[in-house]
C-alpha cells in the first residue's frame, strides 16, 4: 500500500514565512541585512529576542528592530528623500560618544515614522546631500557598484595643488592596498592657501576624497556633496529634508 504523501510532513509553518523574509518585504532592510540583525541580537518578535534566522512568522507578526516596529507589508509605501547633513551629525543608529544622530535628527524634527535607512554614509565632518529612505531593498539599489551613479563634491583643501597630480586620478589610484577608481577633479578658485575644487566619482569608498587628498600632500578643511546620481542638494538648507521621486 502506497504511503500518503502528506505523512511525516511537519505542516506547523504552513502559511508562515521566514522572519528575515518578512523584514524584508517590510521595507526595512534586505534579507541579508535582517539576517546580520538577528545575530547581533537587534531583532525581536513580540517583545523577545530572535536568536536564530529559522524562525517562522505570520506577515503581520509583531516584529521589532531596535525595539522599533516594522510596517506591516500591505501597509508598506517605499519612500526616498534627500537630507542635507550638517557636520557634526553621524550617520549611524546608535554611537557610544553621545553625538547626535541624523536618524534622531529626522525623528524628532520630521517626525519619520517606522525604521529609516541612509544610502551610503557621509562622515562626521562632512556635510551635504544625503538619501534616506524607509526601504532597504531602494537603499541596495542605489548603492550597488555595479550602478555606478556618480557623486560629485565640492571640497576646500590647503596646500599645493598640482593639476598634473590631480588629472592623474583619472586612471585611477592605490593607496595602502587599496583601489580608488576614476576620480575626475576640476581646480576652482583660490583663497590665500586654500583652493576649492569639485570631485566626480562613482564609487565613494569610506573616506575615499580625504585619503587621496592625504596621499597627494593636501588636507581637506571643507567637503559637501552636491549630487548622487539625478539627486542634487541644490539650495536644500542644513538639516533640510526633501522627499524626492524614486528613479531606481
């Protein structure tokens, strides 16, 4: 006699899904990202510790990350806007020196509900366009390499500013093992010893203007970023914020 074909079959997480799944289609992050928060114990369902990624919830699941609710999926609008950084903000949730936050920033003076993501990051002194958005699969997209949107950045540097050494960048540099690709500056206007110039480049690794800038004898005083891709900073003020159209 033939065996049923239902039989030894654990059907007790039929109609659930996998908890980074949901996270996923959430709009917080992506699937891999909602993986690395279980395991760095940021992730929770109904108030308890998610301790392991094979863990199997319902879509409307009470879930948290940093103890904040994840929208329900058939509630989930993806939104982009354009924030204009200060310096002395830092793009991180959370910072054990006590500096502001711009996530805390746009909480408390915008009022941005559910979990907000930055595209990319721009560093503590530095200032300018930064995206956010409410949707880690938008956040992927836009920074993956293989987009190559180029960024262009106003900078103020002090010191010698050799053309010849600047239009080498164009093919490309490496500095302590690491690749920086093509880099195009255009030289500005000078003031005394200090010199403004403009940096196109698609790629913007951490800090990637202030160590070639470093490697070439020069120190970086002053960087905003004017533009991501079509994004532009345009007249924006500091802690300005600007909900734009998604492109990607």
């Amino acid at each position: 006699m033939n065996q049923p074909l239902n039989e030894n079959i654990d059907n007790s997480n039929i109609g659930l899904e996998r908890i980074a799944k949901v996270i996923a289609q959430s709009g917080a992050c992506t699937k891999r990202e909602a993986e690395r928060l279980i395991e760095a114990g940021r992730v929770k369902l109904d108030g308890e510790l998610v301790v392991s990624p094979v863990c199997f919830v319902a879509y409307n699941a009470n879930i948290t990350i940093d103890d904040k609710k994840i929208p329900p999926r058939a509630e989930f609008t993806p939104h982009l806007w354009i924030y204009h950084k200060p310096v002395g903000e830092i793009v991180s949730h959370s910072d054990t020196h006590g500096r502001v936050s711009v996530f805390e920033t746009l909480e408390q003076k915008y009022k941005l509900e559910g979990r907000i993501l930055s595209v990319g990051r721009l560093d503590l002194n530095s200032q300018g366009l930064l995206l956010i958005t409410n949707s880690g699969e938008i956040a992927r997209r836009l920074e993956l390499p293989s987009n190559g949107f180029l960024r262009i950045y106003r900078v103020r540097v002090f010191g010698d500013v050799d053309e010849k050494k600047l239009a080498k960048l164009q093919n490309g540099i490496t500095i302590e093992g690491i690749n920086y690709g093509v880099i195009k500056v255009v030289i500005g206007k000078s003031e005394g010893a200090n010199t403004w110039c403009e940096f196109h480049l698609h790629e913007g690794k951490n800090r990637e203007i202030r160590k070639v800038c470093k490697h070439l004898g020069l120190q970086v005083n002053k960087l905003i970023r004017q533009s991501f891709g079509p994004y532009k900073l345009e007249k924006l003020p500091p802690q300005g914020l600007q909900e734009v159209e998604i492109l990607c």
